[in-house]
C-alpha cells in the first residue's frame, strides 16, 4: 500500500470524469485487500465492498448486524489497497439522517469514492430475498438530503438503492427513484430487478446514471456487459462473485484435505509462493527498502 500513487481526493476525481465519458464501469466485490489489488490487477474499473460480504466474513448473516463503524474500517482497509474509486454497501444508512450524514463524514474520511444506501427499515435482508419492509419515500428523502449535504468532496458518489420491485412493483420502484433523486442522490441502484425489459424501463424512466447488481442466485438474470452497457446503465456490481469463488475451493480443499490427511492433491489448485509474492508486491517493496537503507554512516554521524 506505500506504493499506491492516488490519493482519495484524485481517486474520486478520476472516478467522476469515468462516469462523465460514459460506457459500462464494471465494480467486482472485495471482501479483502488483497482481492481488492487483484481486480486492479485484472484490468477492472473498481471496486465494490458489499455488506453481504461483510457479515459473512465476521460469520454473520446479511440483516444489518454490522455497525457504522465495522463497515467503515472494513471499507478502509480495502479501499485503500488499490488505486481504483472504491464504493461501499451502507444498508440503510445506519440510523436516522444524522447517522446517515456522520456515514458519509467518515467513508469519505477513509478514502472512499462512493457509497449506496437503500430504502429497507431495519432489521434489514438481502436484496433478492421475499418480504422486505420499506421506509416511507419522504423518510428515505430526508435521509438522502442529509447524507448530501454532509459531504464535504462534491465528487463523492451518493447511490440511493431502492428495493421496491419485490414488495411494491415497479411502477413504484421508479416513482421512488425519482423522488430520491429530487432528494440528492447522485445515482439510482434499482435493487432485484427481474427481467432485462424492466431494466430497460428504468433507463427510460430515469435521467440520473444507473448502477446493476448481477449478483449470483438472486432475482436478476445475469446480464452480459454487452447487454447492459447497450441498455444504458453506467456502473455494473458482482458483489459475492469473489467471495463465492473462494468459500467453494476453500469448501472443496478442506473436505480432500480431511479425506486424505495431507494437502498434496490440492497443491496443483492453490498460487505457489512466487506468484502471491507477485501478487502482493514484493519486489517493489523490496526496492523501496533498499533505497532507504543503502548507506553507510561515518565515524562523524
């Protein structure tokens, strides 16, 4: 992370003049850091730290168990690993407007470039489940005007999703998003939609720029980046694809490993040494040391 060249302030600039040239900026999740330097690594146009990914990894369930803070740091931390605009999952906000604007205070705080907020009443759940409750629109407004002016960096992204497809329809979930956007929302992340027609129906019914969550086993159909970049959306999330990868070959590895009482037959599957030093950095770092501590002190200092 010394070697990252990108302050936040120019991370969120670079991220604004992205969204402003157009096309489809593809966010895959990030549960870690290092998963974080990978999608910078693999070409991507930044990274998404999701709330599902979040709860899972302290071994809890999606339902707004983790606090303003928890995912704060856990943001920072993966944030600030790549030169990408890093944006995060704040479920509802953590509270009441003021909690709402105290979020966006400390994300941009800690480097964030931009974060969503949806329109569930707490306790939450995961946007692609049945019977989810919503706050009344003029609540969520209140809280999206407060979060708005909170910000102090005008080029953080401030994402109101709203889950109203499911419990509502879709007439709804639009009637929503406007009102949100009325209310300061810089983009509109309309939450389990169900077939592509309906994302085209939002694109047309709303001016703002449009955020897509293909996660896996949800609601949505899983959209190609042809597709969606045809229908007009402007950033692409796949929240858990990283984390799902990895749990199903740690799943895989730990069942042969007590099968054959020896990890051998996995050794094929895993990174070699050489290429998570790669991975991670090394030599740069090791570059950087010696260029500190390349000389010699004298019989005067």
């Amino acid at each position: 992370m010394i070697l990252k060249t990108k302050s936040a302030n120019e991370k969120r600039a670079a991220f604004r003049e992205a969204l402003r040239a157009g096309g489809l900026l593809r966010f895959p999740g990030a549960f870690a850091p290092i998963v974080a330097m990978l999608v910078e690594q693999s070409g991507f146009d930044g990274v998404y730290v999701s709330g599902a990914g979040i709860s899972a990894e302290a071994g809890l369930p999606d339902i707004g168990l983790t606090n303003q803070e928890e995912v704060v740091a856990r943001a920072h931390n993966i944030a600030k690993a790549s030169d990408l605009p890093t944006i995060v999952d704040t479920d509802t906000g953590f509270g009441e407007p003021m909690n709402a604007a105290r979020t966006i205070i400390r994300l941009e705080e800690m480097g964030l470039a931009g974060c969503h907020m949806e329109d569930q009443i707490n306790p939450k759940r995961c946007g692609h489940l049945d019977n989810k409750g919503l706050v009344e629109t003029p609540e969520m407004c209140r809280k999206l005007r407060a979060a708005a002016e909170a910000r102090r960096d005008a080029n953080f992204l401030l994402i109101a999703r709203t889950d109203a497809r499911g419990p509502e329809g879709l007439e709804s979930a639009i009637e929503r998003a406007k009102a949100y956007a009325d209310a300061g929302a810089d983009m509109i992340f309309p939450e389990a939609l169900q077939k592509e027609a309906e994302f085209e129906e939002f694109r047309s019914a709303i001016d703002l720029p449009l955020l897509a969550n293909m996660t896996e086993f949800g609601k949505s159909p899983l959209l190609h980046t042809d597709q969606l970049a045809a229908l007009g959306f402007n950033i692409v999330i796949y929240p858990m694809t990283t984390m799902r990868l990895a749990l199903k070959a740690i799943d895989d590895g730990l069942a042969i490993l007590k099968q054959d009482g020896t990890q051998g037959a996995l050794v094929e599957h895993m990174w070699t040494r050489s290429r998570l030093y790669d991975a991670l950095g090394y030599a740069e770092y090791n570059k950087f040391d010696q260029d500190i501590y390349n000389f010699k002190l004298s019989d005067k200092d």
